[in-house]
C-alpha cells in the first residue's frame, strides 16, 4: 500500500481506527493499529478530517468541498453533495443525524442524513 500525505484519525471504539488522507486516502484497523487496510474511497479530493458517530457511522471532509459518509464502518462509502468548492476542514457528529462542517473563510455546515 502506497501512502503519502496522512492527515487525521478517529477512534469512535476501542481497537477501531480510521485515518484519512490525500487523493480520497481512507484507511481502517479494526486491532489497535496493528494493521492497516485501505477502504475504496469515491473521492479522488484530498481529505483532511473525519469523525465517527459509533463503529458504523462516519464522515470525512476534505478539498474542493468533498464529504464522504459511512454507515457500515467504512465498507461502503458514499459522496454527499455540498454543492461547495472550498477547503472543508473538520468534522464533528451533532448525534447520529447531523453532523457540523467547518472550513475555509468561515464557512460553516450543518450536514443531515
């Protein structure tokens, strides 16, 4: 596995890791880091924040507007529209609808599912 920019993780529970990174980069370990495996990732953006509801539920954030969400531990990710172009920098799950997105010059979301 070829890895370059790593920029954050998120342990909703204990042993479980996600990281995330440049070009779409979504990484899982399920054994405190042990070991690593990749997870298809439908953005090609750079990523540079996630967080985790629960084992199941979680969102990444990254260039040019990208969000990715989860709702099976990162089997399956799906894009979510936020009809942005602008750096989105972190994110923090509300509770298990709605999670809140910061980014560059201010910008502020509120994301539903």
């Amino acid at each position: 596995m070829q890895v370059g920019w790593l920029n954050d993780v998120a342990s909703p529970a204990s042993g479980l890791f996600w990281v995330v990174g440049e070009a779409g980069t979504i990484l899982h370990s399920s054994d405190d880091g042990q070991s690593w495996k990749q997870q298809a990732s439908p953005s090609a953006e750079d990523l540079y924040a996630v967080h985790f509801e629960d084992a199941k539920l979680g969102l990444a954030v990254g260039a040019h507007g990208a969000a990715v969400l989860t709702t099976d531990g990162g089997a399956s990710w799906t894009s979510v529209a936020t009809g942005l172009d602008a750096y989105l920098g972190d994110v923090l799950w509300l509770d298990a609808k709605t999670a809140l997105v910061v980014g560059e010059a201010g910008t502020v979301l509120e994301l539903r599912r």
